[in-house]
C-alpha cells in the first residue's frame, strides 16, 4: 500500500461527472505482512519499500517460523519471491510443510478477508500525505484486541484446514 492509495469509484450528481485528485507521484510504499492461523492474525511485519526474495526471507526467518509448530503447514500464494529456494529450505526446516495457492485465486485465500477491511480503513481514515500517521494507525489495528480475534469472512473456510498433520501426496 502506497500513500498514493485512492478509491476507483466516488459520488457525484446524476449526469455529472465525478472529479477527484490524485497525487501523480508515489512517495512511500508500505508493506505489512502477516499469517493467518485459524482465526488468529500472527506474525506481523510491516516494512517500508516493494516485497522481493529478501524481504520474503527475513520475514520467514524472523517472524513466521518462531510462531509456527513442526508439522504445520504453510499455504501461500504465487507470488515469485514465495518460491525462492530459501524460502522453502526454511520452513521445511522448521518441520513445517509449504503448500502453494492455485494461480490466480485471491478469493481462496482467507487472509486477503484480513487484508481487505484493512485497506479500505487506512483509504477512509489517513490524509494521503502523512506516512507517519498510517504507521501509527496500522500499528494501532493490529495491536487491537479484536484484530486478535478476527474471523475469515468466507463461510466455507474452516480453520481446521489451515493446521495439516500429514503430508498429502498424490
């Protein structure tokens, strides 16, 4: 998420047009990473600049595998830094099991139900301008009582899917 973050929709008159401003130049990206276990937000990291295979790695060996357990496994998407070797090398190590999202399937993963109220709070509560206002807000939300609670809106998601005790092979 970026300060430049906007809505693609708005409000107008009937036959008017709708009109807004937009900054045309990006200044601070900001990426806050997490898991969900169950219905459990765990591991956050928040860092400023564009995800890659490093930042992946730090987040893997820094924040998820301290909260994971052996035999767990960890389901992520297809992004290209999710497939890096250390990546892989690590969990597996941690006695955990990777498991990767069918290609362009957002709505299968339940996390992007943590992601998505997230985004539209920050669009609807931060002036564009003030970076460090959102740090402070984002770290706010997910220090929040009930961030610790917050529940998948997709009802035929089931916690139990997310802790797999054996390895499916085919």
């Amino acid at each position: 998420m970026d300060d430049t973050e906007r809505y693609a929709y708005g409000h107008s008159a009937k036959g008017k047009r709708c009109y807004a401003e937009k900054p045309g130049k990006k200044s601070i990206r900001i990426n806050f990473i997490g898991g969900l276990r169950g219905k459990q937000f765990m591991a956050p990291m928040m860092v400023e600049g564009y995800c890659n295979a490093n930042v992946c790695q730090a987040y893997i060996d820094q924040c998820l595998i301290p909260c994971l357990s052996p035999g767990e496994t960890v389901i992520m998407d297809n992004a290209s830094f999710h497939k890096s070797k250390g990546v892989k090398e690590a969990i597996e190590g941690a006695g955990c099991h990777l498991l990767f999202l069918p290609p362009y399937s957002p709505d299968l993963n339940p996390i992007e139900h943590v992601w998505s109220p997230l985004k539209n709070r920050v669009r609807m509560k931060l002036d564009q301008d003030e970076i460090n206002r959102k740090r402070r807000y984002l770290g706010r939300y997910f220090a929040h009582p009930m961030m610790q609670n917050r529940r998948a809106k997709r009802d035929d998601y089931k916690p139990s899917a997310v802790r797999v005790t054996q390895r499916y092979v085919p």
